[in-house]
C-alpha cells in the first residue's frame, strides 16, 4: 500500500500567517489533486503550547533566526507559530480534509521541536505515524506540504531510517529558505539516504 503525508499545511506557514512559507499555499491545489490516487492520506500538524522553548518571544533578548541549543538539540528560534487551539494552527481552510484518515499532531512538548511527523527532533519520543502506517501495511510513502528545508525533508530522511520506499513530490512543496540554497540542499541530503524526488504529475499519471 501507498499512502500520502501531508506535511503542515497550516494556516500560519501560509501567507499572511506568523512564519509564513512564501507561496506556501500554492501547495494546496496540487495536494488536493494528488488525494484520489493513494490508498491512504494522513497529514501532520504542529500542534505547539504557547511556552514552546522554540518561540524567540520565549527567550530574554532572542530574536527569530538566532539559533541556541534547546534540550541538547540545535534549535532555530522561530515567531510564536501554530500555537494549539488558534486559528494560525488549523489547516488552510482550502485544503480538502475529507479523505485525510488521521491527523499526527507534533511539536507538542515545550522543551524540544519536532519537525518530522515521526519523533521529535532528539527522536525520544514518536508521534504514533510509523506505527500506523506499519498496522496499515504501508510500504510506499509520498511526501508533500511545508516546509520543504524542514518539516518535509525530517519527515522523509526518519520515513527512510524506518525502511519506508519514500517520494518527495518536488513541487508540492514550499520552502523556507531561511539561507540561500537551503531548499537545495535539503533535496539532496533526502536524495543522498534514497528518497526519490517525483513532480505531481508523474505521480497522477500512474494514479489514473
């Protein structure tokens, strides 16, 4: 079986949202295409307490970019984004939501990140996504959404150390680019563990 992550698409990574992704909802169409040709659709959601220890605001004079070490981890200090129970955190309203199965909520400890829809970033702690997909004899997975340089790319290199066959939808992503280069770099370090980089048709064309 092959199944769809959908990776954050979320209000506030959206423009006009707190940490918006440029173009970030230009995702949202393909997605919904995409949806009818897999047998199973999850998505992911950062789902974060408003003392996230990942929020600049939540540090004495930090500010968003700096980076510090948070829970032994390198951690970049975010704007307040997807905070649980606000509008920034609820899927973009255009996002078709009725063939999505289960929503795997992330991010939710205070004292440290989680940017792959599998573990948090010290991979201590599982969001209950691999051990779904095994109960649902997945062995496929494809991977769309936001951020393409951090949520997508975590949430493809930990589905490759799961033993996942794992496909990036290339332009079904958005990225940050919070250096130049970033969203490259990010593909080839997915590419180097074995996920494939795919287009959205390509994906459609063998779905039909």
């Amino acid at each position: 079986m092959k199944a769809l992550i959908i990776v954050d698409v979320q209000n506030d990574f959206c423009p006009g949202g707190a940490l918006a992704v440029r173009e970030g909802d230009a995702v949202v169409p393909i997605i919904n295409a995409l949806q009818v040709g897999f047998d199973l659709v999850v998505a992911t959601q950062d789902w974060h307490p408003a003392d996230h220890l990942s929020f600049a605001a939540n540090h004495d004079d930090k500010s968003p970019g700096e980076i510090i070490q948070l829970d032994g981890q390198t951690q970049v200090l975010w704007p307040a984004h997807c905070v649980q129970n606000t509008a920034g955190a609820e899927f973009v309203t255009a996002l078709n939501t009725n063939r999505i199965t289960r929503t795997f909520r992330k991010g939710t400890e205070r004292e440290i990140d989680s940017y792959s829809g599998f573990f948090d970033n010290g991979h201590r702690r599982a969001t209950g996504l691999g051990d779904f997909l095994k109960e649902q004899g997945v062995e496929e997975i494809y991977v769309a959404g936001l951020a393409t340089d951090y949520c997508v790319k975590f949430t493809a290199l930990d589905a490759r150390q799961l033993g996942l066959a794992t496909f990036l939808i290339e332009d079904a992503c958005r990225g940050v680019e919070l250096q130049p280069g970033d969203v490259r770099r990010a593909i080839e370090e997915m590419q180097a563990v074995g996920v494939r980089v795919v287009q959205s048709r390509d994906v459609m064309s063998v779905a039909r």
